[in-house]
C-alpha cells in the first residue's frame, strides 16, 4: 500500500488524484490529507524534511514532484 500526502486545495495535489482517479487505481493508497489531520503533517516532516505536497511514499522511498508522480503511477499502472 501507497501513501499520499496532500490537501485538497493544492493544485498539484490534484494532478496526482486526478491521474490516480482516471487509472481507477484508489485502491492502492493510504490518503493523508495534512490539513484534516496535523499528525500527518508531521509524519510528511520527519520524513522528507518538509510538509510539501503532494507527497507519494512507496516502498522506494518518498517521491515529491507532481509530474514525477503522475509519470511514476502511469508507468506502473497503466
């Protein structure tokens, strides 16, 4: 299982749900919305050094670029 840290307001984050949306791939992930939960905000803190999102946690290791991330779930899910 994949994390996603994101909010919802940010327009980056929305490229990585809409791709996640239209790969009909929801499944997959662990949503961490750091604004819902500030728990979440740390974790994302501690891991990457930063409460930047979005923020695609696999078993790689944290991926921050949304562009990036979209390529990554089209390249493994599509």
């Amino acid at each position: 299982m994949m994390e996603l840290y994101f909010y919802e307001d940010c327009e980056y984050c929305q490229i990585v749900l809409n791709t996640i949306t239209n790969s009909k791939i929801k499944d997959k992930f662990t949503y961490k919305d750091i604004r819902v939960n500030p728990d979440y905000a740390k974790e994302l803190a501690e891991l990457t050094g930063n409460e930047t999102v979005p923020c695609l946690v696999t078993d790689d290791g944290p991926m921050k670029e949304a562009n990036d991330i979209r390529k990554y779930l089209v390249s493994h899910f599509m």
